[in-house]
C-alpha cells in the first residue's frame, strides 16, 4: 500500500484487494484489519489509504511486526445483509459502539478497546462487511441480531 498519514509520519503498510462478487473490489490493510472497497482498483485503494490514516489517527500500530499470511480453508459463513454504510454504523453502535470522527467517506467507531472504520457508501460488499466485523470484534451472529 502506498504510505499512511500518521502522526509519527509516513508508513508503508500492505494493502490485499480481491475482486467481490457484486463487483468492484474489497481492500483490506492485514496490520490494521481497516477494509473498505472501491469500484475500481485504484478507487479501492484510494479509500483504503484514507481509511487506515483514519484508524492510525486514533489507534497507533504498537508494533511494526508484519503478520503472518498463510493459507487457510475455506468454510461456509452465515449469509450477511445488503446492508449500507449507515446502516453499517447504526447497527454498530445499537450493539455499542460510538461515534469518534469521520475523514472522506470513513467514519471511525469506538467501543471500549475496540475500534472500527465503515466506509459511507450506499453498499457495502459483503467482504467489506465482513472485514468490518473482524475489526470490531464483532460476531455475524451480534451482528444480524442488532441489524434485524
């Protein structure tokens, strides 16, 4: 991924985009867990950048370790909603997360220790979504019970 804006400077962080289902594509940063999506490659990389500067914002990285990317089975997960943005941050902050700040289209959640960044589009693909999740710590399951 090209350089984050941070506090303590530029840094260079890994980017992994994949192509969604619905089209477009999902662009998650591993070091952060930030995702978030595009129409296009570029654009999706583009909104990844201003989603990761949104999150080293208010959480630095405590180590600049690289994770470890290995090959991993794939398993049948639970069906998600078409869900937007908002529907995305209303849903979050019903199971208890709060509003922090927004930068572009991004908006930064708060929940105790855990942190999340949703992107404001008016679909977020269903690998955006999950990403979300796994940041905030969030099981599909609370999520569909707070959604529904």
């Amino acid at each position: 991924m090209p350089m984050a804006n941070t506090p303590d400077g530029d840094i260079e962080l890994a980017a992994v985009l994949w192509a969604a289902p619905e089209g477009g594509f999902v662009a998650m940063n591993p070091e952060t867990g930030t995702t978030t999506q595009g129409e296009t490659q570029d654009v999706a990389l583009a909104n990844l950048i201003e989603a990761t500067t949104l999150f080293l914002e208010e959480s630095p990285l405590v180590s600049a370790d690289r994770p470890l990317v290995t090959p991993s089975a794939f398993v049948p997960l639970p069906e998600l909603p078409i869900a937007s943005g908002r529907d995305v941050v209303r849903t979050l902050e019903g199971i208890g997360f709060r509003f922090v700040r927004q930068r572009g289209s991004h908006v930064l959640l708060r929940w105790g220790s855990k942190t999340c960044v949703v992107p404001l589009h008016r679909e977020v693909k269903l690998g955006t979504l999950r990403g979300i999740l796994r940041q905030a710590g969030v099981t599909t399951g609370e999520f569909l019970d707070a959604f529904g």
